[in-house]
C-alpha cells in the first residue's frame, strides 16, 4: 500500500503598464490686411456766353449805320481729385498645446492549487 500525496502551488503576477503621452501642437497665424483705395473726382465745367448787339441809326444829311457786336464766351474748368489709401494690417497668432497622459495599470494574481491524493 502506497499513499502519494502531490500539492501543486502556482501563483502568477502579471502587471502591466501602459503610458502613453501625446502632445499636440498647433501655430495658427493670420495676417488680414486691407487696403482701401477711394478717388473721387468731381470737374466742374461752366460757360457764359454774353452776346451784346447795339445798332445805332443817325439820318442827318448823311446816313450812317454802326453795328457793334460783342462777344465774350468765358469757359471755367475745376477738377478736384481726393485719393484715400487705408492700410490697416491685422496680425492674430493662437498657440495652442494640448498634453494628454494616460497611465494605465492592471495586475492579474491568479492563484492555483490542486491536491491529488492516489492510494495504492
């Protein structure tokens, strides 16, 4: 008669790890410029024109006839020219940074026992 007693003990740790660090950046610049040209012109013209006519008749023994005829033509020309230039010049920068870290841990303890026990 023979007796066996065998005891088997197993013990398992695993542990895991996981870090994982991002880091994301992000330069955003934006220049805007305006530029704004007006011309405003405006021309004036004006003209007279004044016509004088004068007749004179005398009858004496002799006869005389004057005739004068005048005329003045005046012509005025004025041209205004305003020019506007705006330059306005706009400068944005947004710097954005985002760090993201995860950790994550997870241990696993698994533990076994078996017993056998055999009589012979």
């Amino acid at each position: 008669m023979s007796t066996k007693v065998s005891t088997r003990v197993s013990i398992r740790v695993s542990t895991k790890v996981f870090i994982r660090v991002s880091i994301r950046g992000s330069i955003r610049v934006s220049t805007k410029v305006f530029i704004r040209v007006s011309i405003r012109g405006s021309t004036k013209v004006s003209t007279r024109v004044s016509t004088k006519v004068s007749t004179k008749v005398s009858t004496r023994v002799s006869t005389k006839v004057s005739t004068k005829v005048s005329t003045r033509v005046s012509t005025k020309v004025s041209t205004r020219v305003s020019t506007k230039v705006f330059i306005r010049v706009s400068t944005k920068m947004s710097t954005r940074v985002s760090t993201k870290v995860f950790i994550r841990v997870s241990t696993k303890v698994t533990k076994r026992v078996s017993t056998r026990l055999n009589v012979r």
